[in-house]
C-alpha cells in the first residue's frame, strides 16, 4: 500500500495499491491458478474500495472473471480515520478517551459483531448462490485484515475482541473456509507473498 504518512486510511479514497502491493496481489492469484495449490476459482468478489479492486484484478485476469462487487465485505468504519495513532499517544489525549472507553465492541468504531455478521451474511449469500448455479469450483472474496480476521474469530467461535498487532492475517495471504452441514468452518491459511518486503501500517 502506498502510505508514506502512515495514516490509519479505513475507508479513505484515494489509498491504491504501490508496486510492490501489485507484485503481492500476483502472488496470492497465482498460488491458486497455477501449481501444486491450483483450484478451480469459478466466483470473485471484492470490497468497493479502490485497493480491493485493484488486487481483485489480478485475481479476474488470472481466471477470466468478472469482479463482483460486495460491499459487505469493505473495511470497517473507524473513528481514527486520517490520522496517525498509537494507542500510548493516545491516551494522552483527552479527546481520544471516549473513543476508547470500551475496547471489547469497540467504541472508536464499528462493532466486532456488526463486522462478523456482515461477512457471515455475504459468504453465506455467495455459497447459496454457488450451489443454486451448479458451477464446481471456488469462491475469492478480496477484503480486509480487520473484516477477514473477524471471520475466522467468528467462525472459529472465539471472542471477537482483540489486539489488532496480533491478527494472523498478512498482506495478501488467503484464508479458506468450507461449509459442512450448512457451517463454515475453516480449512486453510497461507502467505503466498510472504517473502515479499511489505509493512501496512494504515489498516484498522
């Protein structure tokens, strides 16, 4: 992501994926359509905002596929959008503290539960949709770290508060679920572009 100021961007336009982000994004989409790992990816959607759209890309061109847009699947909405933060900077400031006077919903921004059922309902919607139409294969939905790491926490049954430094959800890593018996659970976690240098210090 091309953030020199490292600012908390969320929803901000005009945050587009650097050089290096693209050459990620090509990573993650060839993982999956070529090689041991290949499958068969027949549904994309991705988040509305600008940076999704661009990762999406490379995820259309690498299977010929249209990109859907859902925006149930966009990044949260925060109330530090815009500025730089620390959570020890900002604490010493006065007019941060009722945005931070409950970390377990949270209060500076959108409730960890609104995130969970928002992306349960659209992977739900996209599986539904998948079986109705017959087609075999895969669904990519390009998202988030924050909406992405909820959905394990939620599918996995654990608490949604946490502390965001430990989210096990790298730039461009992909993270499978399946459904059983009408519940998700998940089934796999990689980095293909893990080797690739890259700090994202602007997601919520």
């Amino acid at each position: 992501m091309h953030n020199p100021d490292g600012v908390l961007y969320g929803r901000m336009p005009g945050f587009v994926l650097s050089e290096r982000g693209h050459r990620m994004a090509q990573l993650a989409s060839g993982h999956l359509s070529s090689g041991a790992a290949a499958r068969p990816v027949v549904r994309l959607a991705a988040s509305p905002l600008e940076r999704a759209q661009q990762s999406a890309q490379h995820w259309a061109d690498a299977f010929g596929l249209e990109i859907r847009t859902e925006h149930r699947i966009i990044e949260p909405v925060n109330a530090f959008e815009g500025k730089t933060f620390e959570a020890s900077g900002a604490l010493s400031h006065p007019a941060s503290w009722p945005l931070l006077r409950n970390p377990f919903k949270p209060s500076w921004g959108e409730p960890y539960r609104a995130i969970a059922q928002r992306m349960r309902a659209a992977m739900e919607d996209a599986w539904d949709e998948l079986e109705e139409s017959g087609d075999d294969g895969d669904i990519v939905m390009v998202s988030h770290q924050s909406p992405i790491w909820i959905a394990h926490l939620d599918i996995a049954g654990k608490r949604l508060w946490h502390d965001p430094r430990t989210r096990r959800c790298g730039l461009s890593s992909i993270t499978s679920f399946t459904r059983i018996e009408g519940r998700f659970t998940e089934i796999g976690y990689v980095e293909p572009a893990a080797a690739v240098d890259a700090v994202d210090n602007g997601a919520v």
